[in-house]
C-alpha cells in the first residue's frame, strides 16, 4: 500500500490517520483471523465495541430525551432495538464496504472468503480509527455514521430501496461495467463528475449529501435513457420504445436474428369479435387479445408477448 492509496482510502472514509502504519495494518485481513502480532485482528477488538457505543450514541440521541422527569424514548425500545439491530448486521458492513470500493485492496482469495474478510475489514478499520484518534468519540461517532449511512437508515428505514440511490448507482455500475462514481466532500456538499460536469449534493451531513448527490446522477442517467426503473416486484415502469402496428414485425425479426424460438399465433372467435394468442417457444407464458380486426388483436398479443419478453408488467386479461 503506497500513499496514493492511503490518500484515496482516506479520502473514501473521510478521516485522516496521523499514523498511516495503523491504516495498513487495518488492512491486513487474511482469509482465516490470524493471530499475528501486527494484525487487523487486533483492531476487531476495539473496533466492534466502537461501533456498538457510536451506534448507541447516533440512535439515541435521534430517539432518546431526558427532561426533568426522567430519561424517556420518543418512541418504543422495540422500535430502538430494531433500528440498531439493523444497523449492526455483517450484511451492511459487508455491502457498505464493498459500495465504498474499500474491497478492492483486500487480497480475497475466493468468493467463499469475501463476506468474511469484507466484513472484518470494517471492524478493524474502526478499531484503526479509534486507536489513531486516541478513542475520540466525536470522531468514532462521525466516521461509524458515515461509513454506516445511518442518517439515510434513521430517515428512510431499511425497506426502502428506492430511496437508496448509492445502492442504485453501485449496481448500475456493476451490471453496466462503468466506473464507480468518486464522491468527493467540500464540508457538507458533495461532487460527483458525471462526464463533463460536476454534480453537487447536499443534505445536513455528508451522508445525505452523498445521497443527493447519488439521486441527481440517477435522475440523469434516466433522464438520458441508460436506467429504467423498476417497480417494488422487479418490472420495468413503463412501455416499451415499440409502436403497437410493428409488434408483429418485432417478434418475426427477433425470431430471424435467431433471439427467439418459433412464434405462433393461435385465432379463435368471441361472437363477433377476434381472440388471438400469441406463444413463443420456449417461453412458459401465452398472451392473448381480442378485437373486431384480427390483424390488431394479433398485434395486440405479439405487443403484450414482447412487453414480457423485455421485462414490463403485463397485464393479460
């Protein structure tokens, strides 16, 4: 690890280590916990407490209140309980850790490996930074709520996906094979370089800056036509960029270009109107429609056959 490297990681996590030998050594994950002297394994220790404290700390002061009464919650303990249950999961220090592109200077020698060693990473980069900051809790507290997104998790909850638009990006970039967005911080706003321009986010902490700033890249992504949403079940919002009168045509030039099995259509009558089907080999579902014109209800199906085929909702009734 250079200082190239310590400066992007810092610049990443935003803190700076006054000693950088205790990032490198953070960094020192072995498939198996090891029981080396200088070792991440070492930092697990502090680091695990840290989180757990910082996470306390960041909740409840969001939920607790103290007044001449007593010490109270705004809400119930199982609401509090569940919050930070959710927060203080392997699964989201190993998601945030791969999000922040922090994995990619571990050497992970197999994908059995990879959650474990990501997630221990985490543990011992706290446990770095809470030993470099000699135990500063103002310090612990800002970077665990930063690494761990918790404003955007107190704010939206742990259900809503479609408000996490860093998860979003991350996985456009992942399924597109684009770069992953730098975020860079100028106190509490935050730019992204999208092309030529620069995108900035802002929000009461760097967290929701970072999420603002995410929000407005996938906005413009869509906007140019690289991201279709998807609904809660997982469909494309919308229709399809294919006229009704060159539905048929569509799925005879997929079938020639040898994108798709046979097509058939099947017609029957419905007093006086037209009912066609439409299958495809190899495709589990049939789609039909029914019109007057049996040229438009054959093109009514063979729309409705590729609606599904290119992953809209479809509504076959």
């Amino acid at each position: 690890m250079n200082s190239t490297d310590f400066k992007k990681i810092e610049s990443i996590i935003q803190y700076e280590f006054k000693n950088k030998k205790l990032l490198e050594e953070a960094f020192m994950i072995e498939a198996v916990p090891d029981n080396n002297k200088y070792s991440s394994e070492v930092f697990r220790i502090p680091g695990k407490r840290a989180i757990n404290f910082a996470l306390n700390y960041i909740v409840l002061n969001e939920y607790g209140q103290l007044d001449d009464d007593g010490y109270s919650l705004k809400t119930s303990k199982d609401d509090v309980n569940y919050i930070l249950d959710n927060l203080y999961t392997r699964e989201i220090f190993t998601r945030n850790i791969i999000m922040l592109g922090l994995a990619e200077y571990l050497n992970i020698p197999d994908d059995d490996s990879f959650d474990d060693m990501t997630r221990r990473l985490f543990e011992s980069l706290v446990g770095a930074v809470t030993i470099d900051s000699n135990w500063n809790m103002a310090t612990i507290k800002q970077v665990v709520s930063f690494l761990l997104d918790s404003d955007f998790y107190l704010v939206h909850g742990f259900e809503n996906y479609d408000e996490h638009y860093v998860a979003k990006i991350y996985n456009w970039c992942a399924e597109n094979n684009k770069t992953f967005p730098m975020y860079q911080f100028v106190d509490k706003e935050c730019h992204v370089k999208f092309g030529k321009e620069v995108i900035i986010g802002k929000g009461k902490s760097k967290t929701l800056a970072k999420f603002d700033a995410a929000r407005q890249v996938y906005e413009a992504l869509k906007a140019r036509g690289f991201i279709q949403e998807r609904d809660s079940e997982g469909y494309l919002i919308g229709k399809p960029n294919i006229l009704l009168e060159d539905a048929v045509d569509y799925l005879k030039n997929q079938y020639e270009a040898g994108n798709l099995g046979e097509i058939n259509y099947t017609f029957a009558r419905d007093g006086e109107a037209t009912v066609c089907i439409c299958q495809v080999e190899d495709v589990d579902y049939t789609f039909d429609a029914t019109d007057m014109d049996e040229r438009q209800a054959q093109r009514m199906a063979a729309y409705k056959m590729i609606c599904y085929l290119l992953g809209y909702r479809v509504d076959n009734d």
